[in-house]
C-alpha cells in the first residue's frame, strides 16, 4: 500500500500495539502529528516539555515492561530529550523516541532547529537511526522496536527529515527481523552453569546479589523460589526493589552506599556472590577492592560488557536471567546442597542488632516517618515513583515494596526531575487497575518538571506528589555537613513558592501538612478523590540518610545512625 | 573476590583488532566514540570496504592493560552494526609512508635508503621528491627516523593493515 512517511510512522506504531504515546509537535514533526490527528489506534499524550516526554515513556515502560514510545521535534525538541534518552539507556529501559528533522535538502546548512541528533543520541542510546530514504522507513521502525526490547533493553532513537515524513512510497511492515550483525546471547552456557551450581552446593555463606536485570527479564518470582528452595538469603541493589518482597525472611534489604547494615555485611561476609542482574556500580560496591572480597563471584548478566567490566568473575555466565534462574533451580534437584541456615540466623541477628531505623518525633514529621506511613496507608496499592536525592533513599529504604515494577526511580542517571513525568507513564499504564501512582518528591526535584501539573490535569492522570520539604537540596546538603564543613553551599531552598497555590493554579488538589494527622488526611482524600495532587510535608530540617557508607570506603565501615532506641 | 589490580599485570600491551561493520551512515562515529567515550586508545585506523559485500574492514591498534583490551573488543562487539571482532595473535602487518624531500638533498642516498625499506621514488618535480614505502609498522617508524637527516618537508603515513597468517 503507498502512503506518506508520516503515515507509515503512525501504521507502525500501531501495528506494534502501541495504545500511548508520549510527545510535543513542532515544525519538522508536523507531518507525523497531522497522521496522529487523523488516526484513533493509539492515544497521544501532550507533555509540557519534551523532557518529561521521555520520561513519561520511561514510566510507562517501567511499570508495564512494554517499550515506551515518544515522539519530539527537531532541534530543541530533541536536545530536551536528551536527558530521557540518557536515563533511559543507564537504567536499560526499552523506548522508542522518533524526533523529527529537517528536510534531507537543509541538512548541514545550519537550517532553522537542526541539529545533528544522531550525533547528539550516539552515547546515550542502545542505536540510532537517521533515516536517508523513505524505503528504509517500515524496516528501521521495526529494528527499532526489536533492538529496544531484545538483549540488554534501552532507548532506539529514530531521527526522520521532514521530507521523508511527506514523501509517499510503498509501506509493508515487516514480519520479522534480520539483522545479521545483532543476535543477542539468550541461552547461558551449560557447562559454566553446572560449576556455578556446584560453587552454590559447596559454598557455605552464599548470597544473592539481585540487580535490576531481575526486573527487565520479569523473573522476580523465579529468584525468590531459588532463594526458598536453597534457603539462600538475598539482597538487592536500588534497582531490584520489590523483586524479593520485603516481608520475606530470605531478604535482607538494600546494599550499598545507603543500604541497610545486615545487607552490607552480608556483602562483606559472603563467601559466594551471586549476581543475578546486577553491575557492580559504584554506589553498590563502595571501595571496589574491598566489596565482597571473600567471595567468589558468579556473575549473570545478558550483556557481555556488564562482566569483568569491574570485577573478575570465577563462573561468568552470559544468558537471560530468566532463562537461567529457571535452569538453576532445575539443576538443584541434582545436587547436594549445603545448608545454610548458620549463615541465614547471622544475616537474623545482624538485623536485629542494627535494624534500619530512624529517631521519631512528636513534634514534627520525620521524613522517614511519611515514606513508612505511606506504605502502612497504600502498601501494595501504590507504585512508587521518586526523583532524585534524600527522599529518593528513604523510600527506597523505608517503603515496604513487595512486588516487582511496584518502584519507579532513575538509579543509573540520578535524574532529578524524574518523579512527576515517570509516575504519570505509570499512572497512564494502570489507570485500569485499582493502583495508586504515588512520587515520592523533594522540594529540589519537583520544580524541575513542574509544568507536567497541566499534562496531570488535562488527561486527569490522578499522580499524587508527596514532597519531603525540609528547604534544602538535601542529599548535597548533607555531603556538604559530612565532607565540606558545613559549609552550605547554594543548597538552602527556603525560597520556594507556596506549592498549595501552586498545584491548585494548574488545576490540582494541593494540601500542605505539618503534622501525622494531617498528613495521613491529606493521603486519604487524595487517593480517595482520584485527582492529580500534590501534598506539600514540612519534614524535619537537617535529617541524613544513614546509613552511609563514605565514598571510598568499603561496605563494612558504614557510618550508623546513634542515639534513640532500637525499635 | 578478584579484583582487577591483583589479577591482571598492569602491563599496558599492543593490540591489533580488526572489526567487520556495516556499510552504514554513522559506523565510523559509532566506533570512534566508543573508544573516546571510555577512554580507550586509538594508535591507528584505517578503513576500507569489503569487496563485493555489504561490509566494510576497520583496522585498529590499541594499547591498554588486558582488562581494558577485554572490554574493548566486548564494546565493539556490542555495537549494532558490528558483525565481527577479530583480536589478532599473528599478523603480517603493514603500514605505508609517504615523505616529500626538497631535491637539494643528495638523491641517491634517498633512493638507495628508500629501497632498503621496499620503497621507491614516486615522484620528481623540479624542486620536490616524493618517496613511498611500505613495511611492518616499527620498520617504517624506523625508516622515518632515517630520514629526518634529509629535513622531509611533509609526511604521510596510512595506518596499519593486517591479515591474520
């Protein structure tokens, strides 16, 4: 059938059982946007910047495990989608971003809104295209759904002159996809399999480190049956929250710079490692030459690169996660396995001994205190979604996650202005379900996609925005009290606007709370009037996130909170 | 754990990678950023298609410790319109310079060094000469180094092929 690009780009999306898409129309877009009008497949999302755009695909992606979709125009347009692209490709989540460009004839003459975007996207996306000819156009479109959501998933940016976009050519979407050069490694090796399992059988303090591969390869359930059936206790890094369940007594907590004591030690004690998704990264491992260095390490990762990029693993395997959970609890009825309960009562008694905790206060709303209430009201009715800074650890720390995609946060980037456009994709996704999209917030991150309010309020995406207000940019308030003196350097917000008006100027629910009933007033009639929101809590000033480890330092040297009881 | 600074010798080695890409818009940069994107070396690149496929041959040398050359060719290997990495044990290498003299110089001395070096004269004009010659990579360092006592006015080297023996 003959039809112009812009039509192909619309049939394509539909034919991938596209149902949202994300985007803000602008000049060498508006071919695409006039198909987009006149079409009824697929809903459109007007965001208020081309940033949140992305993100809110990101959301989408997060919550539902589909590739998220999002459409921008050249130039500006896309220069601010850069920094989805680039939080979407450190957290490996599948998108598709199409941005328009300038007619093939004005291309490297400086035309009004160009830019060179394949250049820009390179390092930020798993691939990109620009497109020279319209007979390319249904086969990159559909590499580009393939390669976004095959292998280790990321962002395909898909870039399309405007010419193109108008020039009619013959349009038959492809079934499938060759692509010689790509064939991601999906099947682990056997053999290296069989000695991994025979290091778990022999081991004696094994433990699973799970990463947010166990979340992109949905095989949350898979590890928590292996963690069961070989009693092997497990942790989990920012991005694998909810994998394991909170509640279940193989779980640990979270690791890292901030994680909870019993999962660092159980880190620094372990002698088997097992990596199931996981990278290694910076924040995870504290001092690298110190992290887990009495273990041998089993490393399952789909990317190659993701091994031996930091630390020498003794049983690499290469392979979906899924694929090869599954296969190793197969493996598991043939073999005689330790039993590792001593090392399970240890992990028992190092939380008890240093439980995660926080000193609470009649007088005024702990943040930490709100993070908890949220979870003791919701539970496993809310998704989380976070921005980027204190909040976004005392969530992590503090909400009671217990199933997987019920936590939406940007780990990889640290993207502030991340929390209100993701928990829209999310709200988007499940607004279906009986789920409530909650951004846990701080007064830095929320003005930095604050226009999205109006996107909130136009569609009625009912994104509840609880904001940790203590008037500062508190996580770098907080490095700057432990490593620059105190020396508060351009992190006190006291000036802020007044977020009650604020919100109820773009047409929302605004409360500003200052104590636990309010607090817990504000929540209720939130969730209960299904409106976009946000819930403005005046949280004690000069809280830290503990515990910490200092950078450079190894897990074990974790600075603990002092003073209060031991809940 | 192993980490890296006990594992691997930290001796920086040379490596010749030959890559097979695609013929595509872009596959130049894609390579190029990777190596500055992660901080990797590029000693030398040449670039030529594959007759009569779809292919083109990219041939770099890198140095860098094991653990860096490792991650390296796994990169490459990542990159979508990457189809092979080969990490060469046991080439013949070979490198092409090309060196302009003024012919105020003593000719003959010229032409007879050129040869040691399986070169040749390619060219005379009424003030410049224009010698080219092909060997192993240090081979024609070595050669370029000669003739520095000759005060080249220009030189041109290609980068290194290599064909695995």
């Amino acid at each position: 059938m003959k039809m112009t690009g812009a039509k192909m780009v619309v049939e394509a999306l539909h034919q991938e059982g596209v149902e949202t898409v994300f985007g803000y129309p602008g000049g060498a877009i508006m071919n695409v946007y006039d198909e987009i009008y006149k079409q009824t497949n697929f809903k459109h999302i007007l965001n208020r910047h081309e940033q949140s755009s992305i993100i809110a695909a990101e959301g989408y992606a997060r919550a539902t495990g589909k590739t998220g979709v999002a459409i921008v125009t050249s130039g500006p347009g896309f220069t601010n989608a850069v920094t989805g692209l680039a939080d979407a490709y450190m957290d490996s989540i599948p998108l598709v971003v199409i941005s328009g460009q300038v007619p093939t004839t004005i291309i490297g003459t400086d035309g009004f809104q160009e830019i060179d975007a394949v250049g820009i996207s390179r390092p930020c996306t798993k691939h990109n295209y620009l497109v020279n000819r319209i007979e390319d156009l249904p086969k990159i479109l559909k590499e580009a759904f393939h390669i976004a959501s095959t292998g280790r998933p990321g962002p395909v940016h898909v870039d399309i002159p405007k010419d193109i976009t108008a020039e009619v050519a013959d349009f038959e979407y492809p079934k499938e996809v060759d692509l010689p050069t790509y064939k991601p490694t999906v099947n682990y090796n056997k053999k290296q399999l069989k000695k991994a399992m025979n290091a778990i059988a022999n081991a004696k303090k094994p433990l699973l480190y799970i990463g947010g591969g166990a979340i992109l390869s949905n095989c949350a359930y898979e590890i928590r049956e292996l963690a069961e059936k070989l009693n092997i206790p497990a942790v989990e890094t920012l991005m694998a929250r909810g994998v394991m369940d909170d509640k279940n007594p193989l779980f640990f907590g979270m690791l890292g710079m901030h994680g909870e004591y019993a999962a660092n030690m159980a880190a620094y004690e372990t002698d088997l490692l097992i990596s199931l998704g996981a990278r290694f990264d910076d924040r995870v491992t504290g001092r690298l030459d110190e992290f887990a260095s009495k273990a041998e390490v089993i490393h399952i990762d789909i990317d190659p690169t993701s091994i031996a990029k930091l630390v020498r693993p003794d049983y690499p395997i290469v392979g979906d996660l899924k694929v090869t959970v599954k296969a190793m609890l197969e493996a598991s009825n043939d073999l005689e396995i330790n039993d590792f309960s001593n090392w399970v009562e240890l992990l028992r008694d190092y939380r008890e001994q240093e439980p995660l905790r926080f000193i609470d206060s009649d007088t005024v709303i702990k943040p930490q205190w709100a993070v908890k209430r949220i979870g003791e009201l919701l539970d496993d009715k809310a998704i989380i979604s976070t921005d980027v800074g204190q909040h976004q650890m005392w969530a992590a720390q503090f909400y009671p996650f217990s199933f997987p995609r019920q936590w939406c946060t940007s780990g990889g980037l640290g993207t502030m202005g991340f929390g209100l456009p993701a928990a829209m994709g999310v709200a988007k996704a499940l607004e279906d379900t009986d789920k409530v999209s909650v951004n846990i917030t701080g007064d830095g991150s929320i003005l930095m996609n604050i226009q999205e309010l109006t996107t909130c309020v136009e569609y009625n995406i009912p994104v509840i925005n609880v904001i940790l207000n203590n008037n500062y940019l508190g996580m770098v308030r907080q490095w700057q009290t432990m490593f620059y003196e105190n020396r508060l350097s351009e992190t006190d917000l006291s000036s802020q606007p007044d977020f009650v008006k604020l919100v109820e100027a773009f047409g929302g629910l605004g409360y500003r709370v200052s104590t636990k009933e309010e607090f817990d007033a504000a929540i209720k009639d939130a969730v209960e009037k299904k409106k976009p929101a946000m819930i403005d809590v005046v949280v004690a000033r000069n809280e830290d996130v503990l515990p910490m480890v200092p950078n450079g330092h190894a897990l074990n040297e974790m600075t603990l909170l002092t003073g209060g009881d031991n809940e | 754990m192993n980490n890296f600074n006990h594992y691997y010798d930290s001796e920086t080695t040379r490596q010749v990678i030959s890559v097979i890409v695609m013929n595509e818009h872009n596959v130049l940069s894609r390579i190029v950023g990777l190596f500055s994107a992660r901080g990797y070396n590029i000693d030398s690149l040449t670039v030529a298609p594959i007759e009569g496929s779809q292919y083109s041959r990219m041939t770099i040398v890198t140095t860098g410790e094991q653990r860096v050359i490792d991650q390296i060719v796994k990169q490459l290997n990542k990159l979508i319109p990457v189809l092979k990495v080969n990490e060469h044990k046991n080439v013949i290498e070979k490198d092409t310079v090309l060196m302009k003299f003024s012919v105020d110089n003593n000719l003959s001395d010229i032409d007879v060094i050129t040869r040691a070096y399986h070169g040749s004269i390619q060219n005379v004009t009424d003030d410049t000469i224009v010698v080219a010659a092909t060997d192993s990579s240090h081979r024609i360092m070595n050669f370029i180094k000669v003739m520095q006592k000759f005060n080249p006015l220009e030189v041109v080297r290609s980068g290194i092929v290599a064909m695995e023996r």
